[in-house]
C-alpha cells in the first residue's frame, strides 16, 4: 500500500474507531492500520452554552475529559484540518495562531505557521507561541503523549474526533462553547442540518438506492481495494446521499476482496479523489477482474472531489451535495441556501 493510500486509511479507521469504543463489544484493528489508542466514550450531548462573559467554562471534549479555560481563548492552536475549517467557520479564525500540515482551508490558514504533521506534533514549537487553547484530534490523531506533555505544561487541550454527521454538529457547538462562539456555533449546525436534510430527503423520496462502492483507495502492484467500512462515516455519507452502500462487511477495516465487490456488483462506482489519489473511471475499467460489474459495463464510473465528503466540518453540505449529484445525476437537488 502507498504511504498517502495507508495515511488515509488509517485515518478513516480512526474516525470509526471513534463510534466503536462506544459499543459494549471492542472491534479488532484492521491489518491495514495500527491499533488506535482507547478513549472513553465521546459525550452525548452539549450543555446550554454561555456568552464569552461567562467564562471561566469546563467543557467535557470527546474523550469525555474535562477542560477548564479560565477566560476566552485568544491564541488558539488546531491540529487538524477539520478543526481549523470550524473555528474559521465559527468566527474564531482570527485568534487560531497555528495549525498542522493538512489545514489547507480556508485560504486565511494556509500561511499560518505548522506545528504538526500526521501523528506527530512539534510540542517544543507550540509552547512557544503560549496558546490558551490547543484544539486535538481524537483516537491517535494526535499522538496522545503530545497530549499529555501540553496538559502537563498547564494548556489546555480540547481532543475531538466525529464518528458520524451527528458528530460533527457535537463537536461544532463543542468548540462553539470553548471559544466563547457559541450563538454562530449553533447557527452554522443549523444551517447545516436544514441543506443536508433536503438533499438526503430529495434523493430518499425518490425511493431509488443503486448499489455504491465508493473506493477510498487501491494498491495497483497488490490489488488490494479499500472501501468503507460498515457504521463508518464514509459510509453514512454515501447512504445520505441516497446510495445502497457497499462495504466491507466489517466494523474494523476497509479493505474488502475483490470477489466480494463482484458479489455485491455495483451499479455506481464513485473515485474519491483528492490530490494524492486521483484514478480515472478509464483505469478503473482496465483492472483485471473489474470488467464484469455492472458500473464498469455501463461506464457509471464517476469522480467526486473527496475532501469535502471525508473531512469532519463545516462543508459536509457541500461533500453531500456533490456526492448526491454524482451518484444520482438524472435528479435535480434542492438549491443550496
């Protein structure tokens, strides 16, 4: 497996993972990514937020950690391209002081000084900006020893990681309330559900669900496919946008055999693409086996921009949108706001 295809698995394992610790019966990891660290059951719901005159506030994060911030942040820190789309999207972008190597959105984040890569963050280099409030990802994201050094140092750290659409409202109004944006928090969730509920109720009401793979990767030199794992977010995804998903058919990996991508025989063959994985509907035909499906002989091999369909934030809308429009093109969805 590529590095950047083993990368991307790993960390849609994560987000599963996520939603697993919360079942009473632990899932293996899968062979393609390395065990994630546990974390205790994400918090349910959130709390009535205060105004920024109310701090200081405990805020419970996703590892069900406490987390008092004794007044508004003002140099905040986000280690993960998600988390720095929502505190740009919730009015906090002009306080984020420095983000990791994959925040390239918005545009207002791409300059701002890189304090982490995947799985490894730069603790010396973020103490030194003194940030009141370092926002982390969940489950192996960032490295939790990273974690713990900046607890030790007296900084606050708020860890979160969305398992499901649900999740990623949670975690909106979660860093809404930790930022003291709480009232532009709830009004993007909002905003958020009302265009994600018409497009999944336009695509539902036409009673149509044709069978989707929606490839996540593909070693060329193995022939080892990665598609969504079940209950994982990608999968929700592509069934909100009106598909009968594909999966592997287990809860811990996602990598799934051939012969049983030919046995669920997919009518639409949805590319994931980004800048890194970028296969075209043309190779995907060529592979050796795939001939005998009926999206590759029907040519609905299509390509969807990924990002914004796997990325837990605030441009799900958009993700969902594309996606419904690429599996269900004869439809006309609802505008967007």
């Amino acid at each position: 497996m590529s590095p950047r295809i083993r990368r991307r698995v790993v960390v849609l394992f994560l987000a599963l993972s996520t939603a697993l610790v919360a079942c009473s019966t632990p899932a293996a990891p899968p062979s393609s990514a390395p065990p994630p660290t546990p974390a205790a059951t994400p918090s349910p719901s959130i709390e009535p937020s205060p105004s920024a005159a109310a701090f200081p506030v405990t805020v419970t994060d996703d590892e069900a950690t406490a987390v008092v911030l004794a007044n508004e942040p003002q140099k905040i820190v986000s280690l993960t391209p998600a988390t720095t789309e929502i505190l740009f999207e919730i009015g906090a972008g002009d306080r984020v002081v420095a983000t990791d190597d994959g925040s390239d959105y918005p545009e207002a984040a791409v300059p701002l000084p890189d304090v982490a890569s995947f799985s490894s963050v730069d603790v010396e280099k973020v103490v030194s900006l003194a940030p009141d409030l370092v926002v982390a990802g969940g489950l192996g994201f960032t490295p939790p020893d990273a974690i713990t050094r900046l607890r030790s140092l007296d900084i606050p750290v708020v860890v979160v990681y969305a398992a499901s659409v649900d999740g990623v409202f949670h975690d909106i109004e979660l860093l809404g309330q930790a930022t003291g944006t709480s009232d532009a928090a709830v009004a993007l969730t909002t905003s958020m559900r009302s265009e994600m509920d018409a497009i999944s109720g336009a695509v539902a009401a036409t009673g149509t669900k044709p069978r989707v793979y929606y490839e996540i990767g593909y070693d060329g030199t193995t022939g080892a496919i990665y598609a969504p794992a079940d209950k994982s977010f990608v999968a929700e995804m592509v069934t909100l946008a009106g598909g009968d998903t594909i999966t592997t058919g287990s809860a811990s990996t996602y990598e799934i055999p051939l012969e049983k991508l030919i046995e669920r025989d997919p009518e639409v063959i949805v590319l994931g693409v980004n800048p890194f994985y970028n296969p075209t509907p043309e190779a995907v035909a060529a592979r050796p086996g795939w001939d005998v499906m009926t999206a590759v002989k029907n040519k609905d091999i299509r390509a969807v921009k990924d990002t914004e369909i796997t990325r837990p934030g605030p441009r799900l809308p958009i993700g969902l949108r594309a996606l419904a429009a690429t599996i269900r093109p004869d439809l006309t969805l609802p505008p967007a706001p």
